[in-house]
C-alpha cells in the first residue's frame, strides 16, 4: 500500500509548522517529513508532548517501544531534543521503564510492559513528575531527572547536533 510505501515501521516521528490548529489534517500529517533514523530498524515509537525551549529548540516527550524475541511489546518513555532550524534531533533519553512502579494485573500478558506516557509537569531542581498510562489497566506517575531542562541548559549537546547533524 502507499503507506507502508512511506512508513518504515510501526510508527515513527514526523515535524511541520502550522500557523493553525484548522491546518491540521490528515493530509498535513501524511506530508510531514519524518526524522530520519531516529529510530533504530526494529523500534517504533511517538511523542505525546512537546515543550518549546526557546531558541527553536522543542523538548519533545513521547514512547520508544520494541519487541523481544518471544514477539512482546516493550514500550518505555523517553524524551528528545529537536532543532526545528535545521531539523537536527538528540538520541532518545529514556526516562522510566515498567520496573518503576508497583506490580499490578495487567490486562493480558503481551501488555505487562507496555508504558504510555502522557505528559510531564516540574518538580523541583533537576526532576519532573511523569505521568503515564501502564500496563493498558492504570495510570502512574514517576519521579525522573529533568531531560527537557538538561537540553535546554545543556548547550554542548545542542552544540554537537548542530554541528554534526547525529545524535549525541
């Protein structure tokens, strides 16, 4: 199909400006360009919330998800770094895995490990409170270190994307 034409994966990432929240169509979205090898060839992945830092830099929060041998879904949250002036991107961070929170029943075994992020508020010095979707069956909130802030201080990172256009 025309899709798996575009798409090389489950899911991947994509970027465009709009001037409009009206401008955002299906269409927009088939046209976005993608980020290209941002992944590795068998993760897929999105981004949940983006947060603009300034300086056009957006911190970007999302899900970064494999599979095991055995065929299981994996899904941990992460965040990026994205230079919108050039499009350059920092490696995935990942923030929190399933092993941070308690054990529970989860709706079917191919689930145990699955993590939804669905956004991040701040907390004090160098950490946020991440809240997440677990296990398709609850919602949780971790305590992880500040990754958004470290890109925005952190100026040798965005040095090293703009410079080299790879990830650090």
């Amino acid at each position: 199909s025309a899709a798996s034409d575009v798409y090389k994966r489950q899911a991947d990432i994509g970027f465009c400006m709009l001037n409009d929240l009206s401008e955002l169509t299906p269409e927009t979205i088939a046209r976005a360009p993608l980020l290209e090898d941002f992944f590795e060839a068998d993760e897929w992945g999105g981004v949940n919330q983006a947060y603009d830092l300034g300086e056009g830099i957006i911190g970007a929060l999302g899900h970064i998800a494999c599979r095991d041998s055995a065929g299981i879904s994996h899904y941990y949250s992460m965040a990026f770094g994205y230079d919108i002036c050039n499009g350059h991107f920092t490696s995935p961070q990942i923030l929190c895995d399933r092993a941070c929170f308690p054990e529970f029943p989860e709706k079917s075994a191919a689930l145990r490990d699955i993590l939804f992020t669905a956004g991040a508020e701040r907390a004090e010095g160098e950490w946020l409170v991440l809240y997440t979707g677990i296990s398709d069956t609850r919602v949780g909130r971790a305590g992880c270190e500040k990754p958004v802030y470290r890109y925005k201080e952190g100026t040798q990172i965005l040095a090293e994307v703009r410079q080299t256009g790879n990830r650090s």
